[in-house]
C-alpha cells in the first residue's frame, strides 16, 4: 500500500451530543451512521463492510439493513474505532471489501451500564487485582504514572492545569461543545480533587454522543459528494496495562507510543514539520504531554512547558484538541471516534474553530489503562 491509497468519504456524529437521553447506545450509532451515509450519498446495499465496538456488530449492520462481506469488532479500549479503521483499510486492500462503514455509540451519561466496572472481563487480570487497589476508577488508575513524572521532569500541578486551559480556549470557540467558558490555572487548581494530582477539571467529561466514518479505495474517492481525506498512514501498539502484573515496559516512555508513532509516521512518509494540526486524546490532562513526548513532537519531560507556553491553544506554533477534547467538548468513555472525526473535519476545512490551511493532520488514541493506542495520519491531497 502507498500512503493515500484510501480515503475518507463519509464522516458524522449524532445529531446531538452532550445529554441525549432519548437515544441508547445503539441509537447514537445508528444515527451516526445514517449521517454518515448520508453524507456520502450511499444506501445500505453500497455498504459491504462493518466495524463496530461495544455493541454486537450484527445488531448494527441488521438494523441499518446492510449485509456485509466483512466485519470486525476489535476492541482494545477507546481507540478501537482507530484499530478498526486501519483494520478496514486491509480488509479493503486484500479484496474482501470495497466500502466500509465503521460506527460508533456510547451512551456514557444518560443510560450507562449500572454496575459496569473497568476492571475487565470475569476471570481478568483486571477483575482479578486492579479493583483491589483503585477500584477500577479511572482517574486513580490512568494517573498512576503522573506522580514519577512529576518527580523525575519537574511537572507541576500548574502544567497539568495548563492543559485543561487550552483546550477550554479551544471549546470557546465551538457551539457543540458541552464547556464553552474560558477557565484559568488557579480555577483549574481549585476544582475539586478526585486523584492526586488529578482534579476534576483535569478530567474527561461523562457524555453521550455517536460518530461513524465511511472509508474506500482513494480511486473511487471522487465519486462522492465531499472532497476526500487521504488516510496516509496509520500505527498501533499493545502493551499489557499501566496496572497489570506484566505492566507497561517504561511507564514514562512508552514503547508502545514510539512504536505506533513510528508505524504512521513511516507510512506517510511525513516529518513532525509537516503536521498542520494536531489531536491526542484527553481522558486527563496528563495524556496530551505523554503523547506529544511520545510521538516526538517534543523531547521527553518538555511537553508540559511546551503547553503551558502557549504552543498548543489558539494561534500556537501546533494547534491541537481543537474541538475542546474530551476534558470540554465530549468524551463519551471512549473518545477515539470523536478525535478522528476532528482531525477530519480540520483537513476538510470545515470545523468550528478551524485551524488555517490544514494539509495534514495527525490523531492519536488510546486503549485501557495505558494498555493500547493508535496513530492515523489524514491529509487533503494525495501524494
């Protein structure tokens, strides 16, 4: 495969997102993907492939009347929909399919799961020893590695505040986003403490929202309505779990950020130099400086001044969460659909708080408990 040989099509969310007490899980899939279609200008019997996650993907392609050839449910935590996306473009590229619809809903807020713990499946390593010590919560768990950092780097409470505070500049200027007023350090700072050092406004918000995206071949990319983003490359890695017994390798350089940031790199033939536009996802503030440090953005231990300085808000030297992310616009508990849908909606042009001249653009997800992650590189023009 070459960098560019696939492209984007179709690519929505839910007509609503936020509190949408109306709609299920399914129901916010559902509506993203005849969102998407439409878009797209495609029926049910134009779709002949399907990804899904967190839901039976029979349960999808039934009630949206397809009848795939392909399909998949890789689930690795919340950059699924990024894993399933590379998985459609193989599936694409050996011949099984030709048009592959991936969709996603969560209910995160309004009809969630009671009794759901993040602990994994019965008789997991996670069931089996995570609930014993955090309880599964995902603030105690995911910010298991910030306290060494801070100890080791210098990062301070007020770089971690930093974030949220760009991202909140960014939301502003967003009418679908769910925190829309400007906050600062010291109000970051003053919220309340949920996991030290993480205070709730250095956390993901709860929502509810649905995302999809339609993906074939770039030589049959102009036959649709919008203009197509090139997928020029894409990456991903594995590691057992910040909290697992086998743990991840380096908790404050995690090989499997390299290794996927690597893979897309390497498949798009691209240089840091050359990212207009910038997406990580956001479950806290501390996953932004892990990714930037991880990708190779910035050198280990100079991501949090690197924001703090201003580089990442509105007018930096590297836009990034510009939607708000999942800290102000939405996270539904799994937020890698959504950062796609941004970084395409930035190469496209067409997103609320547009960066200028965005040629390519770079997205980068997690899974778990620092146990998963997926890199994509999206562009305007094929090479």
């Amino acid at each position: 495969m070459r960098p560019g040989d696939f492209a984007i099509v179709g690519a929505c969310e839910s007509d609503d997102i936020g509190t949408v007490p109306d709609k299920t899980s399914l129901g916010l899939a559902l509506n993203a993907a005849a969102n998407a279609m439409a878009e797209a200008d495609l029926t049910p019997a134009d779709i002949d492939g399907i990804t899904t996650g967190y839901l039976e993907v029979s349960d999808v392609s039934h009630a949206l009347g397809i009848y795939p050839k392909w399909a998949d449910n890789t689930v690795v935590g919340g950059c699924s929909w990024m894993f399933q996306l590379r998985n459609a473009i193989a599936a694409i590229n050996a011949g099984y399919c030709e048009t592959v619809l991936v969709t996603y809903g969560e209910s995160g807020k309004s009809t969630r799961r009671l009794g759901q713990s993040g602990g994994g499946g019965k008789g997991s390593l996670g069931q089996q020893f995570d609930l014993f010590y955090a309880g599964a919560a995902a603030p105690a768990l995911f910010g298991l590695p910030i306290v060494r950092y801070m100890r080791e780097f210098g990062l301070t409470e007020e770089h971690l505040a930093a974030v949220a505070v760009a991202q909140r500049e960014w939301a502003s200027l967003n009418p679908r986003a769910t925190l829309r007023e400007p906050t600062t350090i010291d109000e970051v700072l003053g919220s309340p403490m949920i996991a030290w050092p993480l205070r709730r406004a250095m956390c993901c918000l709860v929502s509810d929202a649905g995302g999809a995206i339609i993906v074939t071949s770039a030589d049959r990319a102009q036959d649709f309505p919008k203009p197509p983003v090139y997928v020029l490359g894409s990456g991903g890695g594995l590691e057992a779990g910040i909290s697992s017994p086998a743990g991840v390798r380096d908790p404050l350089r995690p090989e499997f950020i390299r290794t996927s940031g690597h893979a897309a790199f390497d498949a798009a033939q691209i240089t840091h130099a050359d990212v207009d536009h910038l997406m990580i996802y956001d479950a806290f503030a501390h996953n932004p400086i892990f990714g930037l440090e991880g990708l190779g953005f910035v050198d280990y231990g100079e991501a949090g001044p690197f924001i703090a300085e201003g580089n990442t808000r509105p007018g930096g030297s590297l836009p990034m969460n510009t939607s708000g992310g999942g800290m102000s616009y939405a996270h539904t508990g799994a937020y890698g659909m959504l950062c796609m849908l941004e970084s395409i909606r930035q190469v496209r042009g067409e997103a609320a708080a547009q960066v200028p001249d965005v040629e390519v653009a770079v997205c980068h997800g997690w899974g778990g408990f620092w146990s998963a992650c997926s890199t994509l590189v999206f562009a305007s023009q094929r090479p």
